[in-house]
C-alpha cells in the first residue's frame, strides 16, 4: 500500500529543456531503455508503480503523467510559457495537488 495521495511522473527526456535537463535528451540516447517510455532519468513504468491511474492532458488528474522529465517534477524552472495541452506545467499541478489538503 501507497500512503500517496497523488503522483508526478514525466515521459519526456526534453521536458521543458531548461537547466540540467537540457543534456537528458543525449543522456536517454545513451541508454538502454527495452524501448519504454523514459524521462532521462528513469522509465515511466518505475514512476507508475505505485498506482495504476496516471491521466496525462489533466493539471486536476492526483496522478499526473506529463510531458517532462524528473528535473521539472522540482519546479524549479516554474512552468511552462505554452502549454496547449497541459501536460507541461508541474507548478500547477502541484498547486492544484496542494490546494486538495
């Protein structure tokens, strides 16, 4: 059992391209991933272990899997600028994740 209300998992190496994550495109390349999906940090299959309902495209979804990568899930860079499809926006969600306590 999980004592998780909610999750943040990334499936994209790119993510929001800022800082550190600018090399994980090259650092994915480099390994060898079976073919999964991965956020250059790790497989997404890891980061959904803990629960089967991860919704991608849904900032309000207590298990989000969005198109960033582990670096982003910190907020550290904020959001991002454009975001059409709302899956690049970790402060967000983890405000939207904050507001439910």
């Amino acid at each position: 059992d999980s004592y998780l209300s909610g999750a943040l998992c990334g499936h994209s190496a790119e993510g929001l391209n800022e800082g550190l994550a600018q090399a994980l495109p090259d650092v994915a390349a480099t390994m060898a991933w079976g073919g999964h999906e991965n956020d250059g940090i790790i497989d997404v299959e890891v980061c959904k272990l803990i629960h089967s309902g991860f919704v991608k495209y849904d900032l309000s979804a207590q298990w989000a899997d969005m198109h960033i990568n582990h670096v982003d899930t910190s907020c550290r860079y904020g959001d991002a600028n454009y975001d059409p499809y709302f899956d690049h926006s970790p402060c967000t969600w983890m405000q939207a994740m904050a507001a439910r306590m």
